[in-house]
C-alpha cells in the first residue's frame, strides 16, 4: 500500500513539475510580446481611437494581463483576452507604424510570437 502511495506521489510530483516548467514558458512568451510593442520606435498604439505610445501601451497590456489573474494560462490566452481588443468598446487595437501603416495588434503579436517559436 505505501508503494503506491508513494508511485502516485511521485506522478503528481512530476506532473506539477511539468505544468510549472509549461506555465514559465507561457509567461515568457507573453512578456516577450509585451516588451516587443514596449521597444517599437516611433510607433503609435491605438486603443478606442486614442494614440498612445509604446511604453503607455506596454503598461496598459501588463495591468490588463494583472487583471485578467488566472483566466491567462497561455499566450494564445493573452493575446486573446488581454492584447487584441478593449475589454470596454470592443474595438480592436491597432499599431501604427512610422511610414504610417496600420495593422491589428493581434496580427503583430501573432507574427511576432512566431518569430519566439523559430528562436
């Protein structure tokens, strides 16, 4: 009897492990998105109609990702409920780029999260 309590200790030990390890890569991947908007030069975050700059934006996507507490496991998570639209308006978020190109948000950070994945 104790063998097996111990047999189902140790998977539970792993599987936590693992879901730990799982949970770190998340997180990195979601900072990395953060900090990719944070360091776009010039560039412009457009949220309701409103220009915000890249800093202001990355603040504002770090407090919605606070906010946001458990309901964010993954990146797709985030990008989702925290990075591509206002939780108010619904509007999507857009980034305005120096030669003035404007795209969704969510189609950079999804091109940039496929930049992290080729890393």
């Amino acid at each position: 009897m104790k063998k097996i309590f111990l047999f189902l200790f140790l998977i539970m030990v792993f599987f936590s492990a693992a879901t730990s390890a799982q949970d770190n890569i998340e997180k990195k991947k979601i900072e990395f998105l953060i900090t990719s908007v944070e360091h776009l030069k010039g560039a412009k975050f457009i949220r309701n109609g409103n220009e915000h700059d890249c800093v202001e934006a990355a603040k504002h996507l770090r407090l919605k990702l606070e906010k946001a507490g458990t309901r964010v496991k993954t990146v797709d998570d985030f990008i989702n409920l925290c990075a591509s639209q206002s939780s108010m308006t619904g509007k999507p978020y857009l980034i305005k780029f120096t030669d003035s190109k404007t795209i969704l948000a969510e189609i950079f950070l999804r091109e940039k999260l496929k930049e992290y994945n080729e890393l």
